[in-house]
C-alpha cells in the first residue's frame, strides 16, 4: 500500500476467491465530507457471503473513523439513495460471478436476453426467462437481440414507465453497443406488427392470455409514520432493548453512552450508536436490529441503516420534531451552542440578488422582490368582494381573502394567488375561497401559482407583498356590515425589522402577552402606546412607528420596558409575568428539501422518494411535492391526471398529518403550474432549464427512422436456429462468409427489399452506392444486414 493510499484510510484486501465490491458515497455537508457505506445483498447469495460482506462492511467503518452511513441493501428492495446513485437504472443480471459480472465489451451484439423493467423514478431491470411467460400488461420489457433492442410496453404501463424504459434502452445501445443498435417500441401490437413477427420469432407464439399487471409494494405514508424508538444498553451482563417513545420523537431521547433502535414501522430500521456506548452493545445494536425482521414478521428485505452519533443521514433527523447541531447556524451567518440562551435577529439581505441567485431566492421564500402589483378580495356570500386598496394588507380571521399578485419575469406577466384563510371563518367560507381560486387561475390560463396560507403561518413573499403593513385581527371582519364591536383595548405584537419581513398579530390584551424581545403596541381609546422591550433592535421600533399609526389615529407615546406608566398596566388588566428571557426565533436549518412522487390512485396515499433530485426528476404526468420544511410545494406537471391535480391540496395536508416528526399542519402549501415556477421554487435545484421538458412522443421520435427494423422479418428467428426465405440466396463457403477474426462482413445479396451485402456500402462514395440506398441511411441498411446475419448464425 502506498503512502497515499494509506492516508485516505484503504484497508487491505486478502487475496481470496470472490467478488467484491466496495461502494463509498461522500457528500459535502456544513461539518465536512458525510459518507455512505452501502453493501448490496443478492438475491441468491449464500448466508456466509452476506456474512462477510457485513464484517467488511465493519472494517471499513472503523477505518474510516466511525462516520459513515451503513446501509444494507437487498436485490430488488435497495434503498432510494442507493439507486439514485445509477441515474440510467440498474441491471440485474443471471447466475453469479461466473455469469452475473462479466466485462461489458463496447460492440459485443452476441446478445440475447429479455428484461422485464420496474420503476417510475429509479429503474431496474431483471433479467428473465426468455418466455411470453414472463410477461404482464402493466410493466415494460427490453428484449435485446444485440444489435436490435424492441421496448415493449404492456398496456397497462404509464407515460413515465415507458419514458424510463426508453432511456435505459438508449443507456444499453450507447453503453454496451457503442450506439450501433436499433430501437424499437411497441406501445400498441397491432400497430406493429413488423415488430411482433420478430418478437414472436425469438419468444415464439403466445399461448393464452398475459399476466395480469403486478402492484410494487410500498408502505403507506401511515405505515411511515408510525416510528418506535428502542434503548439498547447494557444492565450487568444483560443487553436491555427497551422501548422509550413513539411519534413524536425529539433528539433528546438520543443517549451518547448508549445506542438506539429506532423502528419505521417495518419500512425501514435504523441503529443509531452513541459515540460512548460499548463496542458490544454497537455490535449487538445492529444483531437486534436484525432480529427485528424476524421477530416482528417484516420481509427479509427490510432495509437497515446504521448510523453513528454525530455522523446522522439527513432523512435520520428528519424523522425528530427539531434537531440541533453544535455550532450550527440560525438563519444566516448566526452562530449558537447548544445550552446557551441568544436572541437570534433578523438579517438582512440584498433583494437584487433574487434573479442572479435563484438558491436565495429559495432560502429566503421570495418569488421577486415584491415589486409588483397587488389585489385583494375578501370572501362575502361565498363570492369575492373587492377590497378598499387603502386597507390592503389588514386581514381579519373572521374572513378569508384571495390575493392576487402579478409581476413580471423574462418579459411576460406570472402570478401568485393566495387563499388567506381566517381562523375564525366558517367552513363554507373557507370552501367557497378554494373554488374562487380555482376561478381566478383558469382566467388567467391555469399559469398561476396557488399558495394556501392558514393565519398566522404567512409566508416571507406574502408579508413582503405588503411592505410591512401586514397586520392581522384575531377575530371579527372587515365588512361594512360589522355584527360585533371592536374591542376598547387591542395589543398587537409587531416582528420584523424591514418590509420585507415584518408582521404584525393581534394577541389577548394582558400582560403575559408581553416579551422582552419585541415591540408591542396597546390601542385604547385615548392613546396607543408603542412598549419596546429590552431586546429590541432601531429597526423593529422604527417598523413599529409606521404600523402604529394604520392601527390608531389616537396620540401615540413610546415607552420602555420597566418605564411603564400606571394606565399601560391598568389597560391590561394589571402586572403579570411575562417572558423576559431572550431565546430563539427558532428555525430549522439541519433541514434538506426532500422531493417526492405524489400518488393516491390505489385507495392509499403513497410517496416515492427521489433522492439527489433534479429537474429531470419532474415528470409530465406526475404531481410531486417539494418538502423545504418552512413550506411545501405541489408541482403540478402539465399531463397529470385530472384525479391527482385535484387531489393535490388534500395529498400535501395529508402528508403534513402523517410526517414522522409530528409536523405543523397549517404549514403553507404552494401549488405551482410545470412552465410557470417561481424563483423561490426552482432556487430549490442545483440547475434550472425553462427550455427543459421533453415529453415521451419527442423522445420516441428522437430514436430517428427505425422503420428499417421491420425488414428484418425477411428472416424468421426460432428458438432454435434460423432458416431464410427459399427465394432469398444463403451465403455459402465459398463467399467472404462472417469470420470472428477478421472484419469480412456477411455477403447476403438484396432480395428487393432493401437489404444489401455490407461491402456494398461501406467505404463507398456516393456515387458508388446501389440503386435504392438513401445515403443519409447507410449504416442503417448497413446494420440490417449485419444483424439478419447474426440471426441466421
């Protein structure tokens, strides 16, 4: 070993027969370099060969310092991070390591083999029996003759199913042929029946009726959801495995001198290992975790994933209510420790940078800089009702009020509609505000953006729409038509420090209702007082001054905390404690965008993962939801189904109701049209193409003029060898037959029907090509007559 291999901690290798293979994933995170150990269980490997993988799985954790992640992984359930790693699918391939692992060589075409292909997002195709028999209507097969591959598509498959389907047949022909091989699809038999004639040759005929489709097996969001925290500890010389909590869990119950099971309902099993617990109860940690499968009647391919103290995988933490790292960062540039009590302010941050950084636009949840123009309706007999422009930006929670925002972007208006929902609205009113939505985007083409904003969980864009005049009532409306006088005494509590970020909320007029750390104002009916508490910044007073004077047009006098005359508190109601500690304004920055394909066709609501997602992760004909924590998104692609688009709002608070970590409910939801996101969208993704989409049609025909294929059918292919039309000369001994040492091609004579001998066209000037050969498709006559030699040989 050199000094450079021993530096980057490689271990050594004996010298034993065998396979083996070692996969390691490093990814940049805040702390370093995180890694991911992953050892991949085939589905006919002998117990003592799952056995060493696991102990050299062990090896290499320890000598890469104890931070990976180990994930174990079982053919055909692996993980999604494991399969996202393999962008053009992954092949499982017959036998073993005589058979399984051979050395692909560029422009091998002694090829024949059927692959029955799984996955919408992730693909892998298992190599099958040869057989119409391993057939079914709802899932795609390569059946891959070398230098022809004919995709078929079962008539059950979707858009996306045959759009992965045709990529991994374009990986195999640019991958293993060196681009020299002919797609071919069959999305419907009877348009192609060219296609079958060879199918049927290589298969034989079809008896009986196919299989029908099989579902894939996936946990329910319900079945996620139900997590079960074990202790694993020693007690003497017993090992103790004690459940301690169920959802919701806080990383508290994490113990350093212990480990820990942590149970996701079966799908997935995670051992956590406290950097001060024994190296017995680590090993024994993971043995328990084993034993689970069993004892608790999961499949033996239930993933597990171990994962040391300090060194947690982002999907880990996300299963806890909040997870804090030490010296981690609030908001931006804001550092803390764990322990120690700080008031963490609001920064500032330059707007002109939105459409130069999309990431921060994202960050920061601005779609613009908020410059546009802005419309307000207010719910009333379940219609909408125009809003006085004097008083944009009030909201009342006995109401529920559409916003309208326009701005421009690239040279053509886009739009936002908010469905601000009040507290205190009633149901229909709440009803009647979505389908007034629904309205309003289809007058403006269905190209808006739809955000549902329940009180008081107001996103960044929407208080900034308002320049710092948002303030919201607690109760009654702002109709003519008051049925309840206003309040004599209101306090109102004023967060922000800038237009762009300030909030005003009514909250109940005591004491207690008071903080140190922000500016209060109390409206009564001679004066309203401006009460800043010792925690304060200038810039939340000077906010607190402009919002003061839209809430009262009494005489307004500013007082500091513990100057406080005797009329402040007998407005109130009198002194009481209040909050006084300077804290958090908490926020979740451990937290990674998650993306998922949305689905709840089958009667239960599923989500498939895309781990290390892209734009190209974003289908046509899906919905998926974008998890950024403070937020989620419902992209909403143009040919998804009409049962999915409407389902979407219901699919997103379902999955609020259902997050391992007991997640906020009225978290907002933005649903936003595929060509018209936002910046504070695509800032999600590491790179953004408006330009990007091809749908599955554009990408058949990409496949250029395969019509050549079917003049293959001159020749017809049995399972056993292949005979030729009687009018049609076979090559004989004496001709410059196929010779696997040396470049001869098959001489086969044209029989009409546009096949010619290979030494006709290549080499060959223009003019010195046969009657009937187009010049731009040379090598493709050129390939069909290599390949019916093939097939004949």
């Amino acid at each position: 070993m050199t000094d450079a291999e021993a530096d980057v901690g490689l271990p050594t290798i004996e010298q034993k027969p065998g396979l083996q293979i070692w996969t390691i994933e490093n990814t940049k995170t805040r702390t370093g370099f995180a890694t991911d150990l992953h050892y991949w269980i085939g589905r006919d490997s002998s117990p003592d060969e799952q056995g060493a993988a696991a102990f050299y799985v062990t090896q290499l954790d320890d000598l890469l310092g104890g931070n990976p992640v180990q994930h174990r992984e079982v053919q055909g359930y692996e993980s999604a991070a494991f399969k996202s790693y393999f962008k053009k699918g992954i092949i499982y391939k017959k036998g073993g390591i005589a058979s399984g692992f051979k050395h692909v060589e560029t422009n091998m075409y002694n090829v024949k083999r059927l692959l029955h292909v799984k996955g919408k997002k992730h693909v892998t195709a298992t190599e099958v029996d040869l057989s119409w028999n391993s057939f079914n209507k709802g899932d795609v097969f390569l059946l891959d003759l070398g230098k022809v591959i004919i995709q078929w598509n079962g008539p059950l498959c979707n858009v996306a199913e045959k759009s992965r389907g045709m990529l991994l047949a374009r990986s195999i022909r640019d991958g293993e042929r060196g681009g020299r091989a002919q797609i071919g699809i069959v999305d419907n038999e009877k348009d192609c029946p060219d296609l079958m004639q060879i199918m049927k040759a290589a298969l034989g005929e079809r008896h009986g009726e196919l299989k029908e489709a099989v579902a894939d097996e996936k946990a329910d969001e319900f079945q996620k959801a139900n997590v079960r925290l074990y202790h694993v500890y020693e007690n003497g010389k017993d090992l103790v495995v004690q459940e301690i909590a169920t959802r919701p869990l806080t990383q508290d119950l994490l113990r350093h001198e212990d480990c820990h099971i942590l149970d996701q309902g079966g799908f997935k099993i995670y051992v956590w290992r406290g950097k001060d617990s024994s190296k017995e109860e680590k090993k024994a940690a993971f043995s328990r975790a084993v034993g689970f499968i069993q004892a608790k009647g999961y499949p033996a391919t239930t993933n597990i994933e171990v994962i040391n103290d300090g060194a947690e995988s982002a999907i880990f933490k996300q299963l806890f209510q909040r997870w804090s790292e030490k010296d981690e960062t609030q908001g931006l540039g804001k550092a803390y420790n764990i322990g120690k009590i700080a008031k963490v302010d609001q920064v500032k941050f330059d707007i002109t940078q939105l459409h130069a950084r999309p990431e921060l636009a994202a960050e920061q949840r601005m779609a613009d800089d908020a410059s546009g123009k802005v419309e307000v309706w207010r719910i009333e007999d379940l219609e909408m009702a125009p809003v006085n422009p004097r008083t944009y930006g009030q909201f009342y929670g006995g109401d529920c009020y559409l916003v309208l925002y326009t701005y421009t972007k690239s040279g053509r208006p886009h739009y936002i509609i908010y469905m601000w929902l009040g507290r205190h609205a009633s149901v229909d009113e709440i009803t009647a505000c979505a389908i007034n939505a629904v309205e309003l985007d289809r007058r403006y083409n269905d190209e808006p953006v739809q955000v549902r904003v329940t009180m008081g969980k107001e996103p960044q864009h929407f208080l900034a729409i308002f320049k710092g005049n948002l303030i919201i009532y607690e109760g009654g409306t702002s109709r003519a038509e008051k049925t309840e006088p206003e309040p004599a005494v209101r306090l109102f509590q004023v967060r922000g420090t800038d237009e762009f970020n300030t909030k005003t909320i009514e909250v109940p007029a005591r004491a207690s209702s008071l903080n140190s750390n922000d500016v209060f104002l109390l409206r009564t009916n001679q004066v309203c007082y401006l009460w800043c508490g010792k925690g304060c910044s200038g810039d939340e007073r000077e906010m607190a001054k402009n919002v003061a004077d839209i809430i009262s047009k009494r005489d307004k006098q500013t007082i500091l905390e513990g100057q406080e005359p005797a009329d402040f508190w007998a407005a109130l109601g009198g002194k009481a404690p209040y909050a006084s500690d300077k804290r958090f304004q908490e926020r979740v920055t451990h937290y990674q965008p998650r993306l998922f394909e949305c689905s709840n066709q089958t009667g239960r609501f599923i989500m498939t993962e895309i781990v290390d997602f892209c734009q190209d992760d974003l289908d046509e004909d899906d919905v998926m939801l974008l998890d950024t924590w403070e937020e989620i998104f419902l992209w909403v692609g143009k040919t998804s189904n009409s049962y999915e688009k409407s389902e979407a709002i219901s699919s997103a608070r379902e999955y609020l109701k259902t997050h391992p970590a007991g997640r906020d409910p009225d978290t907002p939801i933005i649903m936003v049209k595929q060509g018209h996101e936002p910046l504070n969208f695509t800032g999600w993704f590491a790179a953004w193409d408006p330009y990007k989409w091809s749908t599955y049609e554009e990408m058949k025909s990409s496949l250029g003029d395969v019509s050549a294929i079917s003049e293959i059918t001159v020749v017809t292919v049995s399972r056993t060898g292949t005979t030729l039309p009687a009018h049609q000369t076979h090559p004989d001994a004496s001709s410059n037959s196929y010779n696997n040492n040396n470049n001869n091609a098959p001489l086969l004579k044209t029989s009409g029907n546009g096949i010619f001998a290979r030494d006709l066209l290549i080499n060959k000037a223009v003019d010195e090509l046969p009657d009937g050969v187009d010049p731009t498709q040379k090598e493709v006559k050129e390939c069909i007559s290599y390949f019916t030699y093939y097939l004949t040989y």
